[in-house]
C-alpha cells in the first residue's frame, strides 16, 4: 500500500505515468506493507529509478559484457585501474563517463554478478539524477563485488515483498564451484529476472540453471531467499 502524508492513494495508477512506472506503483499498492512518501515528488523518483533500475539490467544483458571470476576480470584502462581490492576509478576520470563506458562499450569488461548489481545500481541513479549532482557523490569509485560509495545506500531487508527494481537473490548449496554459490538477480517484474551470467529468465528458469552448476549427486535445489535489496530512495532523491 502507498501511504503518502497519512493518505492512502487510490490503488490505481495515475493516468499520465509511463507503462513500467504505473506496473510498478501498482506492485507498491498490492504489496501489504506500508509504503510512506514525504510528496509526489519523492514517489515519483523512486518510480524513476525504479524504471531505471529495470532498464539499465536489460541494457547490460545486451552490452557484451562477460561473466567471470575477479582473476580474469577485466575493465577498460582508459578509465579504470586494477588493483587487489577491485577496480577504481582512475584520476580525473569522469564517474559519469566511466559508468556509462561499461554498457557502450561491454566488450572491454568481464566481472561477475555482485558487481554487475553495483554496476547496474550506479547507471540508475546516473540516469535518475543530473550527471554533475552524481560525479559529486561518487568521485573515488571503486568497483567489485559489493564495494560500493556509501551514497549508493543500498538496504538488505528479510521478506518476500518484492517490487520490480528490487535485487534479489538465488542460493545454490550445492554448488559445483565457489562462484555458483547463487546468483544475484535484479527482478524486473511479471516473473522475468535479470542475473549476469545467466541472462534475463523466470524464477523457475533461474533455478534450473543454477542447478546445472552443482556438484555431482547434489541433493539440494538452487531457491529464492526470502530476502531483497534496495537503494534509499528517499536519499537518493534529495540529488534528482
């Protein structure tokens, strides 16, 4: 339910909100707990980035970039640097241009899927937000894993609440190789999910695949955990 100044907004979308936006305010109304706004204004920059967030998995499953382990990782030197901890930003580097380069030119990098999320998180708000506002954040970017600016603010919770834009994630405990322990996961709504290195592809899709990736004889079935991510939305606004 969306609750916006102790008001309960009408469970039907506004008529001038694009497609995916009104999808996802209905999710917001369907979902049993409370959804609480300040304004519009801040319910419509989490709509936003929510669409953004969507956007940006679908734009990366198409880039080129590759799934792979931090050994034989790679990143475009023109704009990053590697070191042992992950790839930072190299000096006088746009944090604008650096994000962008990853779905413009996918080839030039390979990672996995932590860091695909993080990734994906950073070309959202890139797009919700004035490009000057976003290389002020995030001047000293440094990208693997869940490494991440302490602006990006991203929130774990317990629960089954999903909104399309949350991350979620798919557990593998029988997995064949440390890598495959489980697959973060961006769901996009009406059952499609996005993970790198596995592509965009349903819950139950998802999980036969990670099931191909365990050892032999595994007993356990790769599942959902009830658990998703999400940036801070009302933060992240204050910068739109």
């Amino acid at each position: 339910m969306i609750i916006m100044m102790g008001t309960l907004l009408e469970k039907k979308a506004p008529a001038n909100l694009p497609e995916t936006e009104a999808n996802i305010y209905e999710e917001l109304q369907k979902s049993d707990l409370p959804h609480y706004y300040r304004s519009w204004q801040s319910l419509n920059f989490e709509l936003l980035l929510r669409r953004n967030i969507i956007e940006s998995a679908k734009e990366l499953a198409k880039s080129g970039a590759e799934f792979t382990v931090f050994y034989n990782s790679k990143f475009n030197e023109q704009f990053w640097t590697k070191t042992y901890r992950g790839y930072r930003l190299k000096p006088f580097a746009k944090p604008s241009e650096a994000i962008e380069d990853i779905f413009k030119n996918g080839k030039k990098y390979g990672f996995e899927c932590s860091t695909a999320i993080v990734i994906i998180y950073y070309y959202a708000v890139l797009k919700s937000i004035n490009p000057s506002a976003f290389n002020q954040l995030f001047q000293n970017l440094l990208v693997w894993d869940w490494s991440y600016d302490e602006d990006l603010r991203i929130i774990t919770k317990v629960g089954t609440e999903f909104i399309p834009g949350d991350v979620l994630y798919f557990h593998n405990p029988d997995f064949l190789h440390p890598v495959w322990i489980g697959e973060n996961a961006v769901y996009l709504g009406r059952n499609q999910y996005f993970g790198h290195g596995i592509g965009i592809r349903t819950k139950e899709e998802m999980i036969k695949a990670l099931n191909t990736l365990r050892k032999p004889n595994a007993k356990k079935s790769a599942y959902l955990l009830s658990q998703y991510s999400r940036l801070d939305f009302d933060y992240l606004s204050r910068f739109a």
